[in-house]
C-alpha cells in the first residue's frame, strides 16, 4: 500500500512540473477569450426531445432482449443560436447521431439491455484536466472513458467502476476492466436512471465535454393504471447542466487550479455561466394547457438547482430518483443536487398566465455560497397555448407502497464522515471519506440481501451529495451537530477519524430538520447538510420484491460511493463498496 502511494507521489511531481510550464503559457490568454454570456438572448431555441434508443425488440407482439452499440465521438453542438458550433464528446450510434445529452434510452422491466459501449474519442482532450489527482492515464495516449448506469441496479462488471476505463478500441484498459458489453437486467423497480462517464479523475472534464444521457425503466403493467401523462410530447426528460463559453464557441474551464503549487488544473467546483435543458441554453417549449410529465435530471458538476415556476404553478412530484413516491406529493419548489432526478408532473392548465418560466435560486457554491444572477436564476421557458384541452391523464392518490425504513431490521451502524482538507492559504487541496483515499482498503462490506443503517456526518462546509451505487436508501432523520465544541469534534474526528471514540452521542443533539415530503422515498442520492448527521437506511436488496439479486454482487470490482460533486469526485472522495454473502 505504502509503495503504491509513493509511485503517485512520484508521477505527481513530475506530472506537475510539466502542468505548470503549460498552464503558465496559456491560462493568461483564455481568460480572455469568454464569451459575454449577457450578449444570448434568452429563449430562442426549442427544447429538443433527444433521440430515442431502444434496450428491447419486439417479435410478433413477444417483447425480447436487445444489444445496442452506442458510441463517443467528439463532435460539434450547437447550444445556442448565436453561438458558433462547440466542440464536445457526445454519445450517439454514429458521429452524425450523437447528441449532448445523448440519447434516452427506453427500456422494459424484466427484459435484459446489452450495451456494447465504444470510445471513438481522439488522443487528446478538449479540456484541461488535472494530472495530480490520480486521473486514469494511458500510456498510449488518449482518452479513458467508461459508462456508469447511475441508479441500476446490476452486476459489478457492468456497473462502471472508475479503474474499468478504456481508450479508443479498447487499445488500453484499467486495471479492474473486464469486458466489451455491459449487462443491464432491468429487474429494478420502474423509474428513471441516467447514463454518464465514470473514469477515474476524469469524470468532472469527461460529462462537461458532453458524456450524459438519460435512461429510462418501464413496468407497463404497474405503471399504466396511474394514466400519468405518456408518449413523447408529454412525456419528457430534461436534463439539464450549467456551462460557460469562449468567444469561438468552446466550452470554458478555467485552467488554473486554486492552488495551483498542489493541484495545477483542479479547482474545488465548476459553475457556468449559461443553463443548459437537452442541449439548449434557456429553450423554450410550446405546450397545451393540459398535464406534463417531466423527468428532471441535474446533470451540472457542482451547481444545485431550487426550481420554481415564476407564476407560481405547482410541481406534482411522483417519483424521486429511481423510484416511485407511495402517493405524490405537491410542491412549490424543488431543490434538486448533482446527480438527483426528480419526476414531476405539471398541470399548465392550472396557469394564470400565457408564459412561465421554470426558474433557479439555489445559491453556489451551495448552501452558503453566491446568489444567483440573472443568467443562471433562468432555466426555460414555457409557452401556453390559450385553448382547453380534453386531459384524459389523472393524478393518482397513490403509487407504489414500498417496504418502510425500519431500522430495527438493520444488522449493523456505520458511521461516514467527510472531511475536507486546505492549504496554508485555506483553499481546499483534497476531500475524502472516512479520512481515507480511494486506493486506501475497502472498509463498507455490507451482505447482500441486508440493510444497514448510515450515520453520515458532513463536517465540511458544503452540501454533499452522497451517490451510493447498487444500494438503495431512505432518509431517516437530519440532526445538526452542536456548535459548542464542535471544533473540538472535528479535531478529534480529523485525528482519530472513529465516531464513537470521539463521542458522536454528545455532539449529535442539535435542531432536526425534517425531510421534505417528496425526498422521504428510496433514493440513490441525498444531500447531505454541512454540520449535520445524516442517518439513512441502506437496502443491500431489491424493494419491489424479496427476489435476491439475479447476479452475483460479490464479484471484482465490486462497486462505490462517493460525492457526487464531481470536482469532489475526482480528488479522493469516493470510496470502494464491497459487497459479501
């Protein structure tokens, strides 16, 4: 272990030497070169409803298994009108299909998706990447990617591990690569996922670039009753992401780190300039005034999102991430992380107005950082057509019972600490989790088949979005830390990194705050509140039946967690999960 971490210390001295010498001749001139972003005018282009991919075939009405090929190509994309062609990585079936974000994948419960994944990208990236925080590195050049179904639930081998990454035909693999065609069992509850790169280091550079799609399960026979809005006018995923740009179209990250001695390229979080809704800055959409559904993804490395309609309309909330909420739940806003996926459904019948615009106030960085301006407290435009429709869609008064979080039935407490660590200048260097680096042994061993209760305690200053892959979670309750001593926690919690040695019970007794309606369902991600104890139940199991996995968990590279800030993400604070029997 020791001599493994000495040869990235060793790389990064001299990864660095040549970082600085580069970045030293080129940042100056970038800054320079950003595009005045209040020049765009808002809502001009029309909201694109992605291309539509297929994970199943149908033979003489029989519904079967299907193998997709879908590739990464670096491409052109227009995000707004009167901004030249961007450079970007995009997914598609071929170079002239490829879209940012890529296509939605639709599939059917119960019929298995394989999904041979290529990497057609050149040997050299469109962005600056950082060489210091263990990014994957080929030594033939170009680039790694690899593909996570975020919210699947399916066999390690095919889960996307950040050391399984690959170049362009498949000329360098990791270290924990295993094979050319992914395997998704679609056995899961019904809900929506969503599809993105996971390579080690280089994801935050890699989904800027492009490398998003949506994913969406289907279980006609449970979902049909509810007569939720359906086909694909009313039935819409967007997926939505903040960018910033340069004068000739490029996407603009910033190539200085915060500290740029330590880390040449990696800054804390990236925030753009411009919301971005399937690929179009501030788009509109014309609709009827009837019901919509909306699957609503964050895709932005670090922005959160407060969603609210400027004329008041109601969100309808049925599902929270991938997975159906027990009755829906309706809202006047929505503050939605990193990675969150929120299913709504909207009612523009109910409008006051003509127009509407789906808004943003969340601050960034969030909770505490700057207010939004007049760019990014945008997200799109709705244009109301004036005449009644005949809306056959209903809203239900309840949707799908799932098990209740019962900690009684846990078998063991963990507790999870993050931490993040500054320079003498007091700008963040590194985060991790439980005071450890992703190389570091696994720790969370969780049996399959099982619960566990989390005890996650954020002693950072920032909202972190914990990503647990394969388990599913509810969130039981959030308990602020004391503010008197809670230095003197820390401290002991940053040299000894043990809960209980530190006395956890008598620093965890401040205000709870409880979760918000639409959040207390089953969730592969939640936020969790600087300062806080955040206790969740983590199901190793499935929880629409008591069938076992129909694969084998435990198998190499078994699977992560991890911040789903992705500049968090990829300086050290992920962590291995190995699941036993």
């Amino acid at each position: 272990m020791e001599s493994l971490l000495c040869r990235r210390r060793i790389k990064r001295v001299m990864v660095l030497i040549i970082a600085l010498t580069w970045l030293r001749s080129t940042c100056g001139e970038l800054e320079d070169q950003l595009f005045e972003v209040g020049k765009l005018k808002m809502f001009v282009d029309d909201l694109p409803d992605m291309p539509r991919l297929y994970g199943f075939n149908s033979v003489h009405g029989i519904i079967k298994p299907a193998s997709l090929q879908i590739g990464m190509f670096s491409t052109k994309w227009k995000f707004h009108r009167d901004l030249p062609a961007t450079p970007v990585f995009a997914y598609g079936t071929s170079r002239s299909k490829a879209t940012v974000p890529g296509p939605t994948i639709e599939t059917v419960y119960g019929v298995d998706t394989y999904v041979t994944w290529r990497n057609h990208l050149p040997k050299s990236h469109i962005l600056p990447w950082d060489p210091t925080i263990s990014p994957a590195t080929p030594k033939h050049g170009g680039i790694p990617t690899v593909v996570h179904l975020h919210g699947g639930i399916h066999e390690p081998t095919s889960d996307g591990n950040a050391d399984a990454w690959f170049t362009a035909g498949f000329r360098e693999t990791g270290p924990k690569w295993t094979k050319t065609t992914l395997h998704y069992e679609n056995k899961q509850q019904p809900g929506n996922m969503w599809y993105h790169d996971h390579a080690m280091g280089l994801t935050r550079v890699n989904l800027l670039a492009g490398l998003v799609g949506a994913y969406i399960l289907r279980h006609h026979a449970v979902e049909s009753p509810f007569q939720l809005p359906t086909g694909d006018e009313f039935d819409r995923p967007l997926i939505i992401f903040d960018r910033s740009f340069r004068k000739d179209g490029s996407i603009y990250m910033n190539a200085t780190g915060n500290n740029p001695s330590i880390h040449p390229q990696w800054q804390p979080e990236y925030f753009g300039d411009v919301i971005i809704v399937n690929g179009k800055a501030w788009p509109r959409l014309n609709v009827r005034r009837r019901k919509y559904r909306f699957r609503i993804i964050n895709a932005s490395n670090a922005r959160f999102f407060k969603f609210f309609f400027s004329n008041g309309l109601d969100f309808i909330v049925v599902g929270s991430d991938s997975a159906y909420l027990s009755k829906p739940v309706m809202t006047k806003s929505i503050l939605l992380s990193p990675s969150e996926i929120v299913d709504v459904v909207v009612d523009f019948s109910k409008s006051p107005s003509r127009t509407v615009v789906l808004a943003n106030d969340a601050p960034y960085p969030y909770p505490s950082g700057d207010p939004v301006n007049e760019e990014n407290s945008k997200v799109m435009k709705f244009i109301i057509n004036n005449e009644l429709e005949d809306d056959k869609c209903t809203i239900p008064k309840k949707l799908i019972n799932y098990p209740n979080a019962d900690v009684s039935n846990a078998v063991l407490t963990r507790y999870i600490s993050m931490y993040e660590y500054v320079s003498n200048s007091d700008e963040p260097t590194h985060l991790l989790v439980n005071g450890l680096p992703y190389e570091a042994p696994v720790t969370e061993t969780p049996k399959s088949g099982t619960a566990e209760v989390w005890e996650v305690i954020n002693l950072t200053e920032d909202n972190h979005p914990l990503h647990i892959h394969l388990g599913l979670f509810k969130v039981v309750e959030q308990t602020a830390l004391l503010a008197a001593g809670l230095e003197e926690f820390k401290e002991c919690m940053t040299k000894q990194n043990d809960a209980v040695k530190c006395q956890i019970s008598k620093y965890a007794r401040g205000k709870k705050t409880a979760v918000t309606a639409h959040e207390r369902g089953w969730k592969n991600v939640f936020k969790m509140m600087p300062g806080h104890v955040t206790r969740i139940l983590v199901r190793f199991s499935y929880i629409h039946t008591n069938a076992s996995y129909p694969f084998d968990p435990t198998q190499e590279p078994g699977y992560v967690y991890h911040c789903h800030i992705l500049d968090h993400e990829d300086n050290m604070m992920m962590r291995p999960l190995k699941v036993i029997i």
